[in-house]
C-alpha cells in the first residue's frame, strides 16, 4: 500500500519557522501602527520658528508606515525562509543518519551503529536506541544462524550413520553382526528422536505461556533427581541435595524437564570421578517473595565468556565435540530448553562459574503467598 505523497518534515518545519517570524512581524507592526492612530491629526511645525517647512500629518505618517512595513515583511519571509530551512536541516540531520542506518540494516548489513555524537537529548537517545536495536538483532541472527547450522548437523549425522551401517551391511550381509547392528541403530534412531523432541518442545515453549499452577518445586525436583540418581552413581559422582519448602506457581512437568536438564548437566560435566554436585531448593534471599532452585557442581574452571553462551542451543561445555569415555553424549539443547522453561514462567536463570572449578545454576521463580518461609523437607 503505497502513502500519499506529502511535504517533507524540512520543508514543513521551514514554513512553520516563516509563519512564525512574519506573525511575529505583522503582530509587532499591528502594535505600532495601532499606536500611531492615536497621534493628533492636526499639522505639525518645527519648534524652531526659523524653519518654516511644513512637517508631515498623521496619515502620511501611516502610509509611510504602511510602505516600510511591507518592504519589511517581505524581507522578514526570505530571511525567515532561508534561516529556517538551515536550522531545520541542521536540526533534522541526525535523523537522516537514523535513515541511512535503518535502510543498510534492511539491507542485511546489521554490523552499522550510528553512534551519534554530541549533547545527550532526543536525537542521542533515539540513536543509542537504534544502536542497541541492531546489536540485539545482530546477536539473535547470529544465533539463529548457528542454530540452523547446529540442527542441521545434529539431525544429519544419526542419518548419515544409519546410512553408512546400512550400506557396509548391505555390501557383505554375511559378515555381520546382525544384534549389534540392530543395537547400533536403535541407539542412533534415538538419538535423532530426541533432537527432535528437544527442537519440538522449545518451540512449543517459544509460542505462548504454559498452564500453570500452585505447586511445591521441591516435589518435581525430587522426581528429578531420582531420575538422574542411576547416572551419577555410574560415574561416581554424589549429589547432595537440601529440599527446603518452595511453594510456587508453573508447570509441573517443565519445571521437573528444566530440574532434569540441569541435574544432567551438572553430572555429565563434573569431575571423572569423585565429584560433587549440590542441589537446593528454597526461598530466594536476593529477591523476597520468589523462590529457587540452586545446582553446583564440581568440574573444571569455565571462562566467563564461554558461561555467558551456555543456553545456546548446541552449544556444549566441551566444544562440538562430545568426549569419548562413560558419559553420555548430550546434545546441546539441555541449558537452552532450561533458559526457554525459565522465560515461559517468568522467571531468571543465572549461570556462574565457580572460583575453585565447576558450574553454579540458580532457577528464580515467582513465588506464592508464604513462599518467604522455609520448611525443612529433606
């Protein structure tokens, strides 16, 4: 739908500054040529009796007046004109910059930022607020970027396995190991399935809010850690969990999938062996009438830059690439699944590494009426 076409905003403000300064102009001659009706009407003499010469009357005064105040009038518009389409292109050029930054980023190119100098006022604030604008839209379309990049690579390659064990199969039929080939694909099947599944459920926690309602969050973080109970005594590592009372508000079954992811994440990244993890649930003294639930572990030391990533989809602790040996492989999806639960019910997700190595995950959460005392249930 094409807009009809108008004045510019330049020429619209040069006009508004002409018309302002003539009706300045034409009020202020108004006032002295009202001013001069009130001088007397009879001829005027010198008050020097050796001149002689007549002195002009009131109305040729006027019309006098009259003629100057046009001539006047006439160089106030140009001046008024002139002066004004100036200040307004000098006042309006910040906004051509906005223009200019607006079209290059329609264009693809999100890398441009005005930074606009200067005094801080509207012009300023509008342009730090485009500024910021494009750098979110830069973060989230790299993101989105590598997202595609990342779910492409991690639903091709189970397929691309499945392929490649089905043609060795194919090409020397008797010379293989039928149950372990059936083994190998299932395990490969399901790995694609979950993917899947872990791509599903963030965007169906991408469109909309979960049906909620008042829980304890002790009670799916108890169910979350006797599901992860069986991994981490195959690999050594012992959960201490303290199950304070934390009455809140959310979805029973996506806070227990967040509990879980966490849980996962803190095991499969700890120490070989011998390692710790901590798990809590209560009041959050930071921020009164909300509760949590707090995971650390023990593990290695984690640069902020790369803690700062974590809930990227895809991105795992140790790279692309999973680490051979007794851990499962994880996909990447655990932390950024627990980042969309937290935002669905309207809660923080803060992730710090520890000083002495390892990973601190603390899920705030809004709290109920009474959320603020702490019950003892181990």
């Amino acid at each position: 739908m094409s807009r009809p076409r108008r004045l510019t905003a330049r020429l619209r403000l040069t006009l508004s500054y002409t018309l302002f300064t003539v009706t300045t102009g034409v009020l202020c001659l108004g006032v002295v040529y009202v001013g001069m009706k009130y001088v007397p009407n009879y001829p005027l003499t010198s008050a020097n009796p050796r001149y002689r010469s007549d002195a002009p009357s009131r109305q040729e005064i006027l019309d006098s007046l009259l003629t100057a105040s046009g001539y006047a009038l006439t160089l106030l518009t140009a001046v008024g004109m002139a002066g004004g389409w100036l200040v307004a292109g000098r006042v309006l050029r910040p906004l051509q910059e906005v223009t200019a930054a607006a079209r290059r980023a329609s264009g693809g190119d999100l890398g441009h930022r005005i930074a606009l100098a200067g005094p801080r006022d509207e012009f300023t604030e509008l342009a730090d607020a485009f500024d910021e604008m494009l750098a979110r839209l830069e973060r989230s379309f790299e993101a989105q970027q590598r997202f595609a990049a990342n779910a492409s690579h991690e639903l091709r390659t189970p397929l691309a396995i499945n392929r490649t064990m089905l043609q060795v199969a194919a090409a020397d039929p008797a010379g293989q190991n039928w149950p372990r080939l059936v083994e190998r694909l299932l395990d490969t099947n399901r790995r694609g399935i979950e993917v899947t599944e872990a791509l599903l459920q963030l965007a169906e926690l991408s469109h909309g809010a979960p049906e909620s309602a008042p829980l304890e969050l002790s009670a799916p973080v108890r169910e979350a850690l006797a599901a992860v109970a069986a991994e981490a005594a195959e690999l050594g590592v012992a959960i201490d969990a303290e199950l304070s009372a934390a009455p809140a508000v959310g979805n029973e079954v996506l806070l227990r999938q967040a509990a879980v992811n966490l849980l996962q994440n803190a095991v499969r990244h700890n120490l070989s062996a011998g390692g710790r993890v901590e798990l809590a649930t209560g009041p959050d003294p930071e921020h009164p009438g909300r509760v949590r639930l707090t995971v650390r572990n023990s593990g290695p030391v984690l640069e902020g830059s790369l803690v700062a990533t974590l809930t990227e989809p895809f991105l795992r602790g140790g790279g692309r690439t999973a680490q051979r040996g007794p851990v499962r492989r994880g996909h990447g999806l655990g932390l950024a699944i627990v980042a969309a639960v937290t935002e669905a019910h309207g809660g923080r997700l803060r992730l710090a590494g520890n000083p002495d190595g390892g990973l601190t995950a603390v899920l705030s959460l809004p709290g109920t009426a009474g959320s603020g005392a702490a019950g003892a249930a181990r």
